[in-house]
C-alpha cells in the first residue's frame, strides 16, 4: 500500500466514522507489536513506528 492508498483509505475511515475509540487502538498496535519478530533487522524501527502513531492518536485524543 502506497501513501496516497493510505491517505485515501484514513480518509474513507474517517467519513464513515469507523474510527476507534483509544482503549482500542491501543490493543490492536498491541497485538500488531506482539507479531512482530524481535529477531527482525527492522523490529525496534517497527515498534517505535507504531509506537509513534499511538502516542499521536494519544495526543489527539486529549486534545479539546
């Protein structure tokens, strides 16, 4: 998937209001972490990536 796919996808999420609460985006970047292999060249880039997109929806979230 591209950027603009992913673009285009947020954004039909979004309009549909198909948006998770918090508690929930949490438990899935959970569970996409715990698949990860820590074994992997690239596994601390990829926890700290989704990490980085929980602490934003976080941000948001407590935003008024």
């Amino acid at each position: 998937m591209n950027r603009a796919d992913v673009a285009s996808r947020l954004s039909m999420l979004a309009d549909q209001e198909s948006v998770s609460p918090t508690d929930e985006t949490i438990a899935h970047a959970a569970a996409l972490i715990e698949r990860l292999d820590p074994r992997s060249p690239c596994y601390e880039a990829n926890v700290e990536m989704l990490l980085s997109l929980e602490a934003t929806i976080w941000a948001l979230q407590a935003m008024p």
